[in-house]
C-alpha cells in the first residue's frame, strides 16, 4: 500500500461532534458531513467511518446513508475510505479498506472475506500482537496506541507512549503504523521520528477551533 496515504488520518463519527456548537442531536449528521468536507478540504490523507459507541447512531440504516454520504465526500477529494469493523457495509460500499481491532474479526477470516479487494487496518497495543501478523500480508498497516489517554474511546487499552512506535520498529515491524490516540499537533515529530508514518486522529482535528490550521500544521511536520 502507498504508506503516504496514513500521513494525517481522520477518524470519526457523529458521537465525535457532540462538541460542536451547532450540534444538533436530532440529526447529528450534518455536522458530521460539515466537519468531514473542511477537513478534506484541507488536506487529510485518509478517512475512516467510525460511528461506534453510546453516542452513536443505532440504525443501520442511517449508518448506510451517513456511511455512503461520507464516502461520496472522500472519492470527490480522491481520499481513501477505511470503514470501522463492518465487513458487510464495507463490502456493500466497496470500501477502500477496513479497520479493526483485537476483539474483531480475525485478520485471517477478514482476509478470505474481502478476497484482497480492500486495505485492512488491525489495532495493535502490544508488541506480540504487532509480530503475530507482521509476516501476514493480508494485514496492510497497523494502528498502534493509545499512544496518549484517550476520550474518544470507550474502554480504551492501556496508553503505550511514543516509545512504543520506536519498540516496534527496533523489533523488526515492517509494516506501515499508524499512531492514535490523544494525539496534539506538537506530538507529531516525536512520533514520525519514533518510526511513525502517520497520526490518526479523532478529538484535536474535530473538536479543533481552525480545523484548516490545525491539519496543516500536522501535515507540516
Ligand atoms: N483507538 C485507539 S485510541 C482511539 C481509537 C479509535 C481514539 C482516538 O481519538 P483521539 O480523540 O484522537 O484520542
């Protein structure tokens, strides 16, 4: 995969506008769709569709058409489409890839599934989680953290630090990583200089007060 593409990853959903001003409950998802197209606008380099969590809309209905929506946006600004978990969405889509964690679908069965038709993500907090695929190409990158705490996510591992990119590069990880969790503009250098290809990131983009400026200055790094 072109690794370029992890450089400033967003990920969100609509429990992750919540913060907004002009949130609107009833219906979450036009801030969620306003967000997304200022932050192509300025340049992020991938998008994952995350609506998970108790905030998050429950009908798989309007999680199709928000999801759908979402994906229209990215293809008009040429920005790959990861989705959250959901293979049959994903699949339904024809998503660009799909991202999932430790307790998700098996990578192996992930794999079979989607026949090499779309990128897969895994999350990895661990450095034997991060070798026991490290050799399996059906796994295109790994997002490895919380690097920082996190509160965007409910029930997160335990925060692994900066170091954690470096241990994994030090111990033969060849693959693409990506760093998330609680991730500020300022950390960005620290953890492309660990071995990082890029930062993913919920709350400092879409809860940024210039989210033009603040994805800028993380692409400046
Ligand atoms: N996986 C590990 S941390 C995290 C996810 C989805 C949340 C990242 O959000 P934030 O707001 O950038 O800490």
């Amino acid at each position: 995969m072109d690794k370029s593409i992890l450089r400033c990853y967003l990920v969100a959903g609509t429990q992750d506008c919540r913060h907004l001003p002009q949130y609107d409950a009833s219906q979450p998802q036009q801030t969620l769709l306003e967000r997304l197209e200022q932050a192509l606008k300025a340049g992020i380099t991938c998008y994952q569709f995350r609506e998970k969590g108790q905030f998050s809309l429950q009908d798989p209905q309007k999680i199709e058409q928000l999801a759908r929506q979402c994906q229209d946006l990215c293809q008009q600004y040429n920005v790959p489409f990861i989705m959250n978990n959901d293979v049959q969405l994903a699949k339904k889509l024809h998503a660009d890839g799909i991202h999932v964690g430790q307790k998700d679908t098996p990578v192996e069965q992930l794999a079979q599934q989607i026949e090499g038709k779309m990128l897969i993500g895994l999350s990895v907090n661990t450095l034997q989680q991060a070798q026991r695929h490290n050799a399996f190409l059906g796994v295109n990158y790994y997002g490895c953290g919380p690097i920082f705490t996190t509160f965007s996510k409910e029930d997160p591992s335990p925060v692994v630090g900066i170091h954690f990119i470096s241990t994994l590069r030090q111990q033969g990880i060849n693959k693409p990583l990506v760093a998330i969790g609680g991730i500020k503009t300022e950390q960005v250098p620290a953890l492309l200089q660990a071995g990082a290809d890029g930062v993913a990131v919920i709350s400092n983009i879409m809860q940024a007060e210039d989210i033009t400026a603040t994805i800028q200055k993380i692409l400046a790094k």
